[in-house]
C-alpha cells in the first residue's frame, strides 16, 4: 500500500503513514479496555514531545526474553517506539555505549529527568548475602534498583521475575531471587508479569500513564486490570471443548491433534488471570499462544502456580458451574452432559474482552487494497 497523507508533528513519526498510526492507537485504547474514542487523546499524547516519559530500564537476574518479547512487537516497530512513543535513555541490552560510558548515561539520566522517568526493571533482585549474586559496575543490583526507584515517576516490574522473583526463586532459591514488590516494599510498583510478558500489555501501560497522568487500574498483585483482569480459561479458543467435555489425555493422542481441550495435560488456565488468548504474541495470526499450540498453559502470571506448581497437576477449577451445564472434568466425551447450555454459560463470560479482541485484531489487520 503507498503510504499517503504522513504524520508530520515528528520525523520519526513521519515514517509511519497517519492511518498506521492511528490504528496502532486505536490498538493501544482497545487493549486498555478503553472506548476507541480514545484514540486521538493516545495520538495527542504520543505526538507530544514534553509528554515523552524518559524511561530507565534495568536488568537484574533474567534471561531477557521481557526485552525479546517488546523487540517482537510489530505495531509499530522498535525503532518507533524507542524514539518516538518512549524516550529509552539506558537499556543495558540496546545501549549501544558499554562501561563507564553506560554507566554515565545511567547516572546522568536519573540526574536529568529526576521525579519524571518511568523505570522498568526486568528480571528478580537477590537479596542474599548482600545481593552479591548479581553485581552491576562492581554494585549489587539491589541497591542501583533502590537509588534508581527513589527518583522515578513511576516503576514497573516487567516479566514474572522482576513480579514476583520468577524461575529462580523456585525452592531452593539460592540466590534469594525477589520480586521489586517486595524490595520496593511502600512503593508502588506496577507488575507486568508473564514469561515472556506481552508486549503489549506494557506499552499500553506507558501510554495509559502517559495520557491521563495516572497509573491504570491495578488489582490485588498490582498487575493492570484491562490485561489481567480476567481467567485465561474464560477466553480460551479450546473453552467449548472443556465445556463439552472433550479433553486431550496424553500428547499426542487424538484428542491433542483435534484440538481438545488441555485440562487434563496439566493446562493451569483456569487458575490464571492475563490476556493471552485475547491478544496473542508476535503479531503472527491466530493461535499464537501456548495453548492456541497445543501447550497448557503452565500458569506464568500467577505467583502462586508458574514454576511452582508442576505442569502435570491438574488445576483445582474454583469457577462453579452447575453440574446441569457443566460437564465434570471427569466426564468422557458425550457422556452425562447437557453441552449448549454449558457453552452458553461459559461463552458469556469472555464476551466483553473476546469483543475487545476482536476489534482490536480488526484493527491491527493489513487493509491492502484500500
Ligand atoms: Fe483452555 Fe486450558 Fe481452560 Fe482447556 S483448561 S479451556 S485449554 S484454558
């Protein structure tokens, strides 16, 4: 498509044709489960250099995959968002400088823009012996992640680990692997777990901040509700399988090649609140997440059930439906079941984030030929 009528408030931004933009904002106020009229009012903020947050981001104990997952975000690409949505001042992985040079840049941001950055923190803290496990230009992290946090406007802690500790601090937890919650204890830290996080769940968390000047709505793990308010099991493409009582019971077996439901497999969606089958990753089509691949889903934005309840156990489902619709888990397929009124009762409850979805995917769809 030739790209017409460019967005001229910005040269960056000027790369980007004005429909593109706008889409990706009407994107962004979808997923923030905010009405699409919103839209202008994203586009005014982003467009708007005074209203550019600096953003610090560091990296504690990890595997950087939070970073791989944001550098995958197609809508728009990297190098709009680093410039133009975000101003990224220090980034350990994309800093071009190393050493002294990077950690200068560090400091004298955190000088600069103090009371204004956003600091995003990936990966967990080591608390034990003195933080000694994870050692930044001969400082532990714990205290850099302290000092930095004092100044900033606002602090996420993006991916499970830097939410809640992560992998790593799975028993034994060696290293004392932390969460910036518990670190930060008085601090209001927004979480953005998932392993990797969506990418998108993050950047519509900078922009909702910076749009309305306000951290959005949080629930009782600080994570933002418009992504994790909901179970994965409410929106789950596989949910009239479960509904009907059509379950995998091995990988592999016919019920996984038809697409059944992965209950039995271990799938940890009904314990699980986030977005995933309603936003997908990688901008790829549908089916691009664990169980849209025929993975259950092992429970990574959940403290309590990612890495620390096995992939085999069965999740203890505490969404009661009554046995009339429901099928038991326990129930073969085609046996003891009334399916329609089943699917209808669980149909309804995913029925405002599916729409969300759905328009959102609308958006986000190549309009070729227009
Ligand atoms: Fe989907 Fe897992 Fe729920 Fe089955 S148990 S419907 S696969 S979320």
């Amino acid at each position: 498509m030739k790209k017409q009528n460019h967005f001229a408030l910005d040269e960056k931004l000027s790369e980007i044709s004005r429909r593109d933009f706008m889409k990706f904002c009407g994107i962004m106020a979808v997923s923030m489960g905010l009405p699409i009229g919103v839209a202008p009012q994203i586009a005014e903020a982003i467009t708007n250099p005074k209203r550019r947050p600096p953003v610090i981001w560091l990296h504690g104990q990890e595997c950087t995959g939070c970073t791989e997952s944001l550098l995958r975000a197609s809508h728009p690409s990297l190098e709009h968002l680093i410039f133009d949505l975000i101003s990224l001042d220090y980034h350990e992985t994309l800093n071009a400088g190393a050493g002294h040079q990077a950690e200068a840049a560090l400091h004298n941001s955190i000088k600069e823009n103090a009371g204004k950055f956003i600091l995003v923190v990936e990966g967990s803290t080591p608390l034990k012996e003195g933080g000694k496990y994870c050692m930044i230009g001969g400082r532990p992290f714990v205290d850099i992640v302290k000092e930095t946090a004092a100044k900033a406007a606002a602090v996420i802690a993006i991916g499970s680990c830097a939410s809640w500790g992560g992998v790593q601090s799975s028993p034994p937890n060696p290293t004392g692997a932390t969460g910036l919650p518990e670190v930060l204890k008085g601090t209001t830290v927004v979480t953005i777990p998932g392993c990797p996080p969506n990418p998108y769940n993050f950047l519509s968390t900078v922009l909702y901040f910076l749009t309305f000047g306000k951290l959005p709505a949080l629930d009782d793990k600080a994570r933002p509700k418009f992504a994790y308010g909901r179970l994965i099991h409410e929106n789950c493409e596989r949910r009239p399988h479960f509904d009907a009582g059509r379950f995998a019971e091995k990988f592999g077996d016919e019920g996984h090649r038809q697409g059944y439901c992965l209950y039995k497999l271990g799938c940890k969606g009904p314990i699980t609140n986030a977005n995933c089958p309603s936003i997908l990753f990688c901008d790829v089509g549908a089916g691009a997440w664990p169980v849209g691949t025929g993975h259950p889903c092992f429970g990574c934005t959940e403290q309590a059930v990612g890495f620390k309840i096995p992939l085999h156990t069965q999740a203890e489902v505490s969404q009661i439906t009554p046995d009339a619709a429901h099928a038991p888990i326990e129930t073969e397929q085609g046996k003891g079941l009334s399916a329609g009124a089943a699917g209808v009762l669980g149909g309804i409850a995913g029925v405002a984030i599916g729409a969300g979805a759905v328009i959102a995917k609308q958006l986000g769809q190549s309009e070729e030929g227009e």
